[in-house]
C-alpha cells in the first residue's frame, strides 16, 4: 500500500470519537473463504480508516482485486447503511450494475429487496434497500431531484477510469455536494474507484478538489503473465499445450465476435451431451420452419386489427445486395484460425473440445450469465468478447488472453455532426489490463495479434469520452440545476470550448436556453453566450430522460394531441438497435441460409410497418412507430420479435421507456390526463401530419435535399444528397423505407459513416409553408441563429432551389439579398 501525505497511520489505532460501529453479515462459508483470498480483503482497515478520516477517498486496486464486491460490504459492516442513508454505487454499464448486486447480495446472503439495483428501465429497489447499485445516469437525474442527495450516506463511484460521461459530470457534481453536505452537518463520503493507476485527472485537479484526497492502492495478487507480441508472420503456436485454462479473446465488435465463433466452433467442434443440445435443437427447428415457409412462398401477414398489410411490393431484392453492416471489420490484423488454410488438426489439438461463448453488450442477459458458469466437462472455456471483458467483468477461470489490440468507439465531428464507429488502435493501459486478465489465478499468458513496435505506439491512456462526443444533454442538466456558466465547471478533464458553445447554440434554438443579448459590448455579448439561462421549456425538457432535440419533440407532443405516437418514437430513436441486424454474419452455415431466407421477408415486412397514404411521409419513424404497434397488438412476446425482426430486449426498452416518458410529461404539464394505451391505433392523417411537424421541430437542422442529374460530379454521387453542413453527399440506407422511392428532401436523425455517409431515420420532408411554419418560423430563425445566418442562407438557398414554396422563396429570397 502507498500512501499519501493525508493518509491515517496504518495500524488498528481508532479515534476514541468514532464509536466502532460493526454491523454483522451472516456469509456463507465458502463465500467467507473466497473472500479472504481477494487483496482488498488485507487492505480493509487501511481503506476504512482513510474513509472515516476523509470525505473523499480514491480506492486504486486490479481489475478482479475485490472492489466493486467488497468495498459495499466494508462500508456496510461499519455502519454506513444503519443511519438514514444508504450506500450508493454508480457503474457506467448497465450489465454491471444488475449482475453485481446480485452478486453482493448473494455473498452478503442478503434479499434483493436490501442489495438492490436500478438502471434506466428497471430496477429492484425497495423501502428497506441499503446497498443500491444504479447506473451513473441514474444517480444524475436523482441530483436533479434532490441535489445534496440526503437519501445516502456514502457514493461510490466505481470503474472511474473508463472515464464515461457522466461518471466525469458525476465527480465534478460530487467534488461541490459533498462539502456542502458536511458544512450542513449532513456527513456523506465519496469513493472514486478505478482500476489503472491514472488517477491524476482527480487527484491533481484543483478546481475539482482544493485539497487533493488520498490514494490507497491495492496490490493485486497477480500471476506472471507472458506477453507474446506477434512477429511480422502470424504466429505459429496457436496450440494450447495445457490441459486446462480458459480462453479470453478480445475482439471491437459483435459482427466479428460471432463470425469467430462460427469459425472456432468449427475449427475445434464440441458434440454436445443429449442434456446440453437444448439451444442447438432449437437452432434446428428454426431453421426447418423457415425452410418450409419457404416452399410455400407464403409472406406472413400480419393480421392485426388496425395495421393492414401493404399490397406486397414485388421490387427488385437485388438492390439490397449491397447492404453495409454498421460494425466494421478491420484490416492489418489477422486471426488466424486454421480454418481457411491446412487441416485445422495440424495447428491445435481436437481433442480439447472448445465450449465457446460470444459476449458483448447486446446479448441477452441469460447469454451473458453463461460465461459465470461452469463449462461442460472436457472442453476448455472460451469467451469471445469486445471490451466489457476488460475490467467491468470477471470471468473465472482465464489464463489465456488474445488481444487484437483494438477498439471500436463512436466518433463524432463536431462541424459535420457525422457519426461513425471507428476500429482503432487501443491504449496501452487497456491492453494491459486486457493482458492481467489472463493471471488471476496462475500464470498465464496473453498473446497479442500485434508487434511490440506497434504497442510502443499506443498512446498511454485512453481519452475521456467527454472530449469525443456533443455535450447538449449534459448543458441542459447543468443548467437545470442552475450551474449558469458551464465553461466553470470543474469536468476532470473539460470538454472543449467549441463543443461547449455549439451545445449552448442548439439548446438556444430549441428554446431551452432563453437567447443571449444581440446588443452591447461585444465581450459582454461573447460572454453572456456561454452563460444563458435555461428557460421554463428546457426545465421541462430537462425532465425528460432523453436528449433534448428528443426533448423538445415531447413537449411539442403535448400541445398537438399526438403525445402517444411522439412518444413511440421518441422512445424507438432513443433505443439502440431495434432491428435486427440483417446483414449479421452467421454462427453457422444452417444460420447462414436461415438468414438469408429471412431477410427478403423480413424487409417485406419493415415496408408494410411503412404504411400507406400520408403515412409513406414519415419514412423509416413510420417502420418504427408501425413495429412498435404489432408488437404491442401482439402482446410483445418473444415469439413475435423473433419472426418480425425485432429485438425482444429492445421491444421490453422501448414498452417501459414509453411509460417512464408518458409519467415524466404528464408530471410537467399538471392538468395531466394524458391517457396512453400502450395498443395505440394507427395514427390519423392528420395525426400523421401534426406528429411529422413535431419530429422535424427537434431536427429540423437535419434537412437533406437530392442531388440532381446536372450536380452529378462523380458516378458515387448517384442516389446521394446534398446537406448543409458537409461537401460530401450523404445516402438512404438500403434498410431504410425511402430507398426506393427516394423523397427530394429528407430530414433524418443522424449521419452515420460506415462504408458511406448514411442518414439514420430518415422522414421525408416536403417543404411546405405549414410544414416550415411550425417547424422553423422565420423570425424565430433568424433570432435563433443571429450570427449563424450563413448556415441558414444554405438552408434556405436548398428550398429556393427545389422550388417548393412559392411563399417561402419569397422570404427567403429577401433573407439571401441582405
Ligand atoms: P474488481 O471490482 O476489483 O474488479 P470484483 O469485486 O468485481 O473486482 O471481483 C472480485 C471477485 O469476485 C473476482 O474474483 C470475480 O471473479 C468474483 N466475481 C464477481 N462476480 C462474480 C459472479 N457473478 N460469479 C462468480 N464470481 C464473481
Ligand atoms: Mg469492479
């Protein structure tokens, strides 16, 4: 242990002032003894008495050295749950949080109704809970409601190095709290967990704390782990001479973790016992239905009350051949697994039987669990997994890692606004804890798809998410709570100024934020810029648990009486992949068929979702809003969301995200009595045009036009749009609604760059005066861009362009000849 200046002195000495509270736990023998073998277990007395004597301590110690499991117990033992408060614990995964309070709760032999947890859509907290597991999201929007947060006693902020958003915003709204808090007499502590060493961001940060608080590290009891760099030729020894050990290989992304699954259950086939073919029997089955629907050229219908069915589009499948997957491969580094060259037998021994297990994000929790579990006997465990493998989870039993040395990250530029999901180099530090997964229990070895050259290469640390993504969301909760001057306040490491001032711009036009003075001293004007108040709309907005372009759409939801549907889509935007992912690559060659067989079907049916008449305007919301409606006729089973495409863990999201978002509106606007059955019937035409008008207020910046034949300067131009904002045009997805008859213009949620510039959600957008009258007035454009009025010309200059206003070019052309 290191300690800093502040640290107490080591040894049992306890002030005479500070009764010593124990509060007994009731464990299991065997939970007992587990725990005394994990290092943090030693450190104990060390830990709790810099907690007693500081308000603030950062806890350092090895991914898998007891951390997250224990610290809730230290604190629980010594009485930080027997006052009023409780114990808090913020993880930046959502997997995380669930499956360590049940975690604790089980070695604590505790209900879930004491260790509970609570994440975005659910939760098993109750009256008598004392050890609360929640994501950092969640503890963010409790500040908003009770900023000294005197439901607790102590925060713990664990996995702090993974530097996500809102852990940053967290620290930096902690930093302020918890003084406050002593100052009124109502103590709390602060716990910053991380798993590297990188600590300065915290520690070194005087406008985050004046006095910096103390370090306690906790020495691992790690085995050796032998780094196998790769040479310039792939690496020969892929054979794994131990009997025993499993297998850890870290991948960027889903697409590729389920393509080396296939390939390794090939490669070193498992038979399953008759007791363990329940899931492969049936894959088996699926696939012979689908075979026979097949034969029968039958296309399900849906005969759901309300939802009729298009008359069937015989289009020409062939256009969607070309279908980009949004996770992309990478090139340079090659997973050789024996399978496309030479007999597999040659490079590794068969008769250790691989039990493999993908893992990611997405899967579903009972997928996840698996790796938790004991392998069957005679294989060898091995869990194909992107970076949640790296320090949030620990899976037993590893003592080979795989590393491809890379990560998959969403980048976002902030003057195009294109988002895209970019593989790239990982940082030393996650590499090295990538690596030490490998020798928890006894040497192991960790080989690395990639040359000791190239790691000297990587940067050290990897960079905080804050500096890579829009702060809108995080500007508006600031504001709500008052924290007028954003650029002061103290981010471990701040988001920069540019990003900061477009946020505080959008916000401004949504009408969140009240507009700064346009008259003045220019540098009071520079100033009041950063600094603008947040009006009753953006409270309101705040409120809600989305982002505020989303926001602004549901307040508008209220006023239209079209808040059901708003919501809807609201909630499918807000909800990650709801489709499933046609273009996935097969775990198998019997999936592979299946697959294709579907995805002529299941496109089939994502154009009858589109609907008919004015519904075709509202494009791939329309599939959104026409999904979520069969499956709620349905009854939303799983059965469903499997033959239609859809996530089942998704559908469950986007049910419970309607009724937290239908509680949050009715709680602003008070003469409430908004109704939402969750069996909304299709919307009427002129819903269809109120609920259009609505989207578009929260994207009308969104606007893409067609290029036309004359603009054509480059064959890839064909098909593309033009966009305000970028030089390069941007595309209809193939998946998307609009690609076969693409609209003139189109409004769409985001660019997202894979192989091409696509526009994700897009709605056709016909620029009619009512259209533009309630989605952009013009004065308000002109008041809410007052220096911006460069980027409205282009916007403008497209509609003169398309000749679709008469009234509008009018105006606009007034506004081009200033
Ligand atoms: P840290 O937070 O320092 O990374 P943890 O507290 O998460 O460490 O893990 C401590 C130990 O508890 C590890 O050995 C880990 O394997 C074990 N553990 C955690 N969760 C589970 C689980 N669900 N099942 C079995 N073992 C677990
Ligand atoms: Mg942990």
């Amino acid at each position: 242990v290191e300690k800093s200046a502040q640290q107490p002195k080591e040894g049992p000495v306890r002030k005479p002032s500070q009764p010593a509270v124990f509060v007994p736990v009731d464990r299991m023998p065997e939970i007992q003894e587990a725990r005394l073998r994990l290092p943090v277990l030693a450190e104990e007395q060390v830990i709790m008495e810099a907690v007693r004597e500081n308000p603030c301590i950062v806890l350092c110690g090895e991914t898998g050295s007891g951390k997250t499991t224990q610290m809730p117990q230290f604190l629980y033992e010594a009485g930080y749950a027997s006052g009023k408060g409780i114990i808090g614990i913020t993880e930046p995964r959502r997997v995380a949080a669930v499956s360590m309070s049940q975690r604790v709760a089980m070695e604590m032999n505790l209900p879930t109704q004491v260790v509970s947890y609570q994440i975005r859509y659910e939760g098993n907290v109750t009256t008598d809970t004392k050890i609360k597991f929640m994501t950092d999201g969640v503890l963010l929007k409790e500040i908003q409601k009770d900023f000294l947060l005197q439901h607790y006693s102590v925060i713990i902020i664990d996995e702090a190095h993974e530097r996500s958003v809102y852990t940053d915003i967290l620290i930096g709204l902690l930093s302020r709290i918890v003084p406050l808090r002593n100052k009124k007499g109502l103590p709390m502590k602060l716990i910053i967990m991380s798993a590297t060493l990188r600590v300065e961001d915290f520690t070194d940060n005087k406008k985050l704390f004046p006095s910096p608080p103390p370090v306690i590290k906790v020495d691992a009891r790690q085995f050796p782990v032998s780094i196998h760099f790769n040479k310039r030729t792939p690496m020969e020894d892929y054979s794994w001479v131990d009997k025993t050990g499993g297998i850890l290989v870290f991948l960027t992304g889903q697409a590729e973790v389920h393509d080396v699954c296939r390939r390794l259950r090939k490669a070193f086939p498992f038979r399953r016992s008759t007791t363990d073919t329940g899931k492969e029997e049936e894959t088996f089955k699926d696939t012979r239905r689908f075979k026979k629907d097949k034969q029968k050229q039958a296309l399900p219908r849906i005969h759901l009350d309300n939802y009729s069915a298009l008359p069937v589009d015989e289009g020409d499948e062939d256009q969607l051949a070309g279908v980009d997957d949004d996770e992309c491969g990478y090139e340079g580094c090659e997973l050789d697994l024996g399978e496309d060259e030479g007999d597999p037998d040659e490079k590794a021994d068969p008769s250790i039987p691989l039990y493999v297990l993908p893992l990611y994000s997405l899967l579903a929790p009972e997928q996840q669990a698996k790796v938790f579990q004991a392998s069957p006997a005679g294989t060898r465990l091995c869990v194909v997994a992107t970076n949640v493998a790296e320090t949030s989870l620990t899976i037993p039993g590893i003592k080979y890692v795989v590393d491809c040395g890379r990560v998959k990250k969403r980048y976002y530029d902030r003057v195009t606004g294109v988002s895209s999901f970019k593989v790239s180099w990982t940082s030393q530090a996650s590499a090295n804890q990538r690596a030490g997964r490998a020798g928890r229990t006894e040497p192991g070895h960790c080989y690395r798809l990639f040359s000791s050259a190239v790691f000297g290469d990587f940067s050290e640390f990897s960079e905080a998410e804050i500096t890579r993504r829009p702060v809108e969301d995080l500007v508006l909760q600031m504001k709500d709570l008052n924290i007028d001057k954003v650029v002061n306040f103290p981010f471990p490491t701040a988001p920069s100024g540019e990003a900061l001032m477009a946020a505080e711009q959008l916000l401004v036009s949504l009408g969140a934020l009240e507009e700064p003075p346009r008259t003045g001293r220019v540098k009071d004007i520079e100033r009041a810029k950063l600094s603008c108040p947040v009006t009753p709309l953006g409270r309101a907005m705040a409120s809600f648990p989305v982002a505020p372009r989303f926001a602004k759409m549901l307040a508008l939801g209220r006023q239209q009486d079209c808040l059901p549907y708003v919501i809807a889509v609201v909630a499918s935007m807000t909800v990650r992949e709801i489709f499933e992912d046609l273009e996935r690559p097969a775990a198998s060659e019997d999936e592979s068929s299946k697959l294709a067989q579907n995805k002529a079907r299941l496109m089939q049916m994502r154009r009858l979702w589109a609907g008919q008449g004015p519904s075709l305007l509202l494009g791939d919301l329309m599939v959104l809003l026409g999904a979520v409606g069969a499956c709620e006729y349905a009854g939303c089973t799983p059965q469903f969301c499997e033959t239609n495409g859809l996530r089942y863990k998704a559908m469950v999201e986007i049910r419970r995200l309607r009724g937290q978002l239908t509680n949050a509106v009715n709680a602003v606007c008070s003469e409430g009595g908004v109704f939402v059955d969750s069996k909304m019937a299709p919307p009427t035409e002129s819903q269809v045009i109120c609920l259009r008008q609505i989207l578009l207020a929260g994207l009308g910046d969104h606007l893409a036009r067609r290029i036309r034949e004359e603009e054509i300067l480059d064959p890839k131009w064909k098909n593309g749009y033009k966009t305000p904002l970028l030089d390069d045009p941007v595309f209809i997805h193939p998946s998307s609604a609009l690609f076969k008859k693409p609209p003139e213009f189109v409004v769409y949620q985001e660019v997202m760059e894979t192989t091409k510039m696509y526009m994700r959600e897009g709605l056709v957008c016909h620029c009619t005066s009512t259209f533009y009258r309630v989605a952009w007035p013009l004065p308000a454009v002109e008041k809410a861009y007052p220096e911006g009025l460069d980027r409205f010309k282009l916007f403008a200059k497209f509609l003169l362009e398309g000749e679709v206003c008469l009234k509008l070019k009018k105006n606009c052309s007034v506004l081009l000849s200033n």
